[in-house]
C-alpha cells in the first residue's frame, strides 16, 4: 500500500517526540487539538481507513479532547456576553451557555462538521499502515511515523479547528439574538 504524503515532513527529533508524548500522555491540551477541512470528506474515506482513524482517534482520547475546546470555547463566549451584560442572571447566563453548545453540537457532524475535518487530517497524512499503530504505536514502525507528521497534523488542525469555530460565530450570534431578544443583549 502507498504511503500518504511524505515529502516535506519534518525529520524525526527532540520536538516531534515531545509532541507525541504529549498527545498520547494526556499532557496536550484541547486548543491544540482544534481540526478543521482539509482533503477528503469521510465520505470520500474508504470505509476500513475511516474505520481505523477511528480507533486512533479512541486510543488518543481525541474526542474527548475535543469535546475539552468546545467546553473551552463556549465557556469563552459565554464569559463575553455576561461581560459585555452586566446584569444578567445565573440562569439566563446558564441558558446562554446551552445555546452556544447547541450551535456547536449541531453542527459537529456531517459534511462541513468538525469530526469529518478531524478524519480528513489524519487520511491526508497516514495511511491504513501508518494507522494501525494505535494500540501499540511505542514499539511500532507506524508510530515513528506518526511523531514524524504530528506536528503538521496538529498544525492543520489547530488552523482549521479555527476556522471551523468562526464559521459558526454568526449561527450563535443569530440564535443567540433570537432566543434572548427580550433582553436585548449586547453581542459584540
């Protein structure tokens, strides 16, 4: 089987591996972990490959990594909305919070959703073989391959996870003026 990409990719050394052992040590914080479209849709994905970026992404605890920037960045907005509305009450701020994961949760899936801009990562840069290191990437010539692209995984997803929460901005903004238009919020 080809090897994804490889041309390019950094030489093994000091950074790729502290990098590795951060991810797969539980050390690598979610920003870091934001991913966004690049390549092929998991659609597009061969269903054995889709199925084994899956149990990479299980065996790093990606989802919920994840899961940690969606929390991270809905704290975030919420912060700034009771900012910018001084007197807004617990449970409105409460209520606030729940419309911004909505927005986030909705749109997590699919084309355009963020789990599918994670698959197209890893399937631009690993291969079925590359894969395969998820239960046993220490020992494993696979795992070396993956310290060699992780920073440009990471990278890519750090961008593109961005990008990703930037395009729903405006849907928060929207339901966020709908739901609370009694209050007449500032949304900044």
């Amino acid at each position: 089987m080809a090897r994804a990409q490889t041309r390019g990719m950094p030489k093994p050394g000091a950074r790729a591996t502290v990098l590795f052992k951060c991810l797969f040590q539980g050390g690598f914080l979610a920003p870091a972990l934001l991913v966004a479209a690049t390549g092929a849709s998991a659609a597009e994905i061969p269903p054995r490959k889709l199925s084994l970026i899956r149990e990479a992404m299980t065996a790093m605890k990606l989802d919920l990594k994840i899961q940690g920037m969606i929390d991270a960045k809905t704290e975030a907005r919420a912060q700034k909305v009771r900012i910018d509305n001084p007197g807004l009450s617990d449970s409105v701020a409460q209520e606030i919070r729940a419309t911004i994961r909505e927005v986030y949760a909705e749109n997590r899936g699919g084309r355009e959703g963020l789990d599918n801009q994670v698959h197209a990562v890893f399937d631009k840069y690993l291969s079925e073989e590359d894969l395969k290191f998820a239960t046993n990437f220490q020992a494993s010539d696979n795992g070396k391959r993956y310290r060699e692209v992780a920073p440009r995984i990471v990278n890519e997803s750090v961008q593109a996870g961005q990008r990703w929460a930037e395009r729903l901005e405006p849907e928060i903004r929207r339901r966020l003026e709908y739901r609370f238009r009694e209050w007449n919020l500032r949304l900044l």
